[in-house]
C-alpha cells in the first residue's frame, strides 16, 4: 500500500502479446467487468504464449484479456512439479494499488525462491493488474519534469495533475470507472474462471489483503491469509495526515529496537536519546532549513543523471518511502544529519531509493483506484488529522483542497466490508508496521471475530517478506495442517 508516497507526488506534483497456443474462453457470470452484479456483456479470454526462452521451464506465461478489450493483463504461473501437488494453486496479490511486479527472467526467479522457501506444493499465481503499465504517459513526463525543475521555476511547468486531467477528459485513456478494487476483483474471479481452477487460495500483502477481502464469497476461495492489513474503511487523503505523522513516531519506536538505527544515531547525534521526541524534532529542524533553501542533488532517472530539487515535501515521501523496509531506517537518520550540514551523498542515496521504489508505482492507476475506493469527505475533516501531529501542516495543509479526486466526485464508490463471512483467513501484522498500522489488522479482527491476529514483534511492513519463519508456514496454513501463522523471531 502506496497511501502517502503517491499521496505527495500527487501533492508536489510527481505522480506484442506473442501469437496465441491456447485460446480459452470462459463467461464470467457472478460479476461485471466493472464489478456490479450480473453477466459481462463480452467475456474475459486468457491467451497463452511462449515465455522468454532464458526462463526457467518451471514458468508458464500467458495474458489475460479483459471484456472489450480494453487491457491485457500479463499473468505468470509459477509451477510445482512434484507428484505431491495440490491442485489448489495460490493467487498472490501484490500492494499498491498500481504496482508492477517483474516479470522479466530475473524478476521470475524472485518468485521461484518465494515459491521454495514458502514450501509450496502447488502453483503461484501472478498477475499485473489494470493500468500496472504506462496508461498515460504525459503525466509520466510531467512528473519527470518537475523533479528537474528549481522550486522557482515549478510555477512554469506543466503541473502533473493538468496532465491527469487530460488523460482523465479522454475517456479511452484513463477512465476511472474502469479501475477500482471492485474491478480488481472481478478480474481475479474472471482468471481462476478462465485457467479452470475450481478451488484456489490467496495471500494479499498490504493492498493486496483489501482486494483480498472484496474476493471473500468467490466461488471456490477456500482460505486467505492477509499480511499487514489495509482494510476497507482506511487510507485514503483523508487519513494522510494522521497515517504520516504516526508513521513518523511509529519509525522512532522501531528505531530502538534495530541495532542499524541505533549505531547510526549515536554516530551523528551521541549523547542525544533516540526516543520520539527527539526523532520529531531533529527531522522538523531538517525540514524548515529544506523550507528555506532546498537543495540541489544528482540522482539517476531513466538510466541517466540528473539533478533534482530535495524540498521538505520530498524529503517526507522519502522518508515514508523508508519506512517499507528496516535496512533503510538508518539511512533517514543519516539523511536527517545531513541536511544542515547540505552533505549531499547521504541525501542522494536515501532520494534514489525513493525514486526507484516509485518506479515500479504506475501514478495515474494508484490515483484512479485510490480515488475510487476511499471516501472524499471534508476539508475539515482532513485538518482535524493534524491536531496530533501540527508539525506537518506547514507541508500537507493543502492537500485535501489540491488531490486529484475532487475531478471524480461523481465516481467514487467507497469500498465496505463484505456480507459474507471467509471460510479460513489468517491475519498477520507487524509490531511497527508504519504504513498499514497494525491497528488497521485489529480492525479485522473486530469485523470478524473468530479470525486470529498474529503480531511479530521487531518487525515492520510485510511480515512475510522479513520474516522467512513466517513464510515457511505458509503452507501450512494452506493445506489446514496450521491454523494459524504463529509469531516467531527469524
């Protein structure tokens, strides 16, 4: 989940299929396209194909073609071969929304090790969701531009959200009744359909766990297991505020715990506790003098070299950027120390992270399901989230008044818990989770009772990805040999 990195972009103004084997055809008659009720006027279809020849054999690759044509989604199936495999693949659902996983040779190997170390004994299933590619490219390059741009020159440039709008005013562009977790969802229910699964599992990690959520009633979902929970109800702009500021203390916390962050932060600032108090102020100190003088840093774009502009508003999204992954913790802290000494090798390598990390986020996707799944509210209710973190205001007061999805007003559809109750789900969460709290899994737990709350100390976003003894049991749970995923410390 991409809440507040693609929050700020918006807000600084960042944001040959091969010829076919097999051509199944399947009617899809629980859900349109666009997620309501009833049968799709034209049917999903899943094309089949050759992968590149350097992947692995244990690999199939196919697309999905959505009704109407309007997208082609690439999928990947990750294949066990042993005679003990259960005919009940896993459907992974990865974050975002508009996340790209990779899918090249490289990439595929990432999830031939997940596959193996989660002790799987049945297919992976992978797949790239609507708009995951390039669905408008000039505000690609509006964004690029802005980054170039002197924080007194931006008032001349193209403004990303302009470039939106454009894509949003050409309906077969960027249409935003065609995104959504709803439609998410519809086309997950169309894939199992279209491959002939009858009985299937998921594991939804961040966004992921929402869409797994709105899937609870498919036919044939036996169970899920969601991994740092972003439930309906939650994120969106409104909780911005409240989300960032908590993050921020959530980092300081976690800081204590994680011998990096501690080594690092008597390195710049001995005799100073790492506690919140001090964590808050030296990072407000860094950005009212980022406030007063940005600063100008070298980092790569595109393959190339070019020099962007380290404003306060950037070096927050960094900064929650950072907080996906403990390994990168110390590095804020770094990047706090140097900015009032302007040291810019600290302050490039923490911005490149951020940068990289948002390559593989397609903006106007994120923006159009954001937009569509979450409440517009209330300017007011949007600076009420400040009253317990003032100290942001100065950077994000606009941010109600200024999102993209006051152009959507009329499409919003705001996502609520489903009428059904799920066969087997297992929730996992981390004890310093900074951008799905750990409170948002608590609310799971609330809304059904009898579903199992596992809390890893020490451990942030994605417990499954920090946690290898958490991913063993993966299968466990699956097979109903464990009914749970239970805490453990490696």
């Amino acid at each position: 989940m991409a809440v507040l990195l693609m929050l700020a972009k918006r807000r600084a103004g960042f944001v040959a299929v091969l010829l076919t084997l097999v051509l199944v055809t399947v009617g899809c008659a629980d859900k349109k396209a666009d997620g309501s009720s009833g049968s799709i006027a034209e049917d999903y279809q899943i094309l089949q194909h050759d992968c590149d020849p350097a992947m692995s054999k244990q690999v199939q690759c196919a697309t999905l073609v959505l009704p109407n044509n309007v997208d082609r989604l690439p999928v990947r199936v990750v294949q066990y071969l042993g005679n003990d495999k259960s005919r009940e693949p896993l459907v992974y659902l990865q974050g975002g929304p508009g996340y790209r996983l990779d899918f090249s040779v490289s990439g595929m190997q990432h999830w031939l090790g997940f596959a193996e170390q989660a002790g799987l004994k049945r297919d992976l299933i992978l797949l790239n969701r609507r708009g995951s590619g390039d669905i408008c490219l000039g505000y690609q390059r509006a964004r690029r531009k802005l980054l170039a741009a002197t924080p007194y020159r931006q008032h001349r440039i193209d403004n990303p959200d302009q470039a939106l709008l454009r894509c949003i005013n050409q309906s077969d562009t960027l249409n935003i009744n065609a995104y959504g977790t709803r439609q998410n969802a519809a086309d997950i229910r169309a894939l199992v359909q279209t491959m002939g699964v009858e009985h299937w599992h998921v594991l939804g990690v961040s966004y992921g766990s929402r869409l797994a959520i709105e899937l609870v009633g498919s036919q044939g979902l036996e169970s899920m297991v969601l991994d740092s929970a972003y439930p309906p109800g939650f994120g969106g702009v409104l909780s911005a505020p409240e989300l960032l500021g908590g993050s921020i203390q959530q980092l300081a916390q976690a800081c204590r715990t994680e011998a990096g962050c501690l080594d690092v932060w008597r390195n710049h600032f001995n005799g100073l506790p790492l506690n919140d108090k001090n964590f808050v102020e030296l990072l407000r100190a860094s950005l009212r003098q980022l406030q007063h003088r940005p600063l100008d840093l070298v980092v790569t774009l595109d393959g190339w070299p070019e020099t962007v502009w380290l404003t306060p508003e950037r070096f927050l999204n960094s900064a929650f950027a950072a907080a996906y992954n403990r390994h990168r913790w110390p590095l804020l802290i770094d990047a706090i120390a140097a900015v009032p000494n302007r040291h810019r090798k600290p302050l490039e390598r923490f911005t490149q992270l951020s940068l990289a990390q948002s390559g593989h986020i397609s903006g106007s996707a994120y923006a159009a399901v954001d937009c569509r799944d979450n409440p517009l509210g209330k300017d007011e209710d949007y600076q009420r989230g400040f009253e317990s973190y003032p100290w942001l205001q100065p950077f994000m007061a606009t941010g109600w008044r200024g999102q993209i999805c006051q152009h959507w007003r009329d499409s919003i559809e705001p996502l609520d818990w489903p009428e059904q109750v799920p066969k087997r789900v297992a929730v996992v969460g981390g004890q310093f989770d900074a951008i799905t709290p750990l409170r948002w899994a608590k609310a799971v737990q609330r809304q059904w009772p009898e579903v199992a709350l596992s809390v890893f100390t020490g451990t942030g976003h994605s417990v499954l990805s920090n946690r290898p003894c958490a991913l063993a049991q993966l299968e466990g749970f699956i097979s109903r040999s464990k009914n749970a995923i239970v805490p453990c410390d490696n």
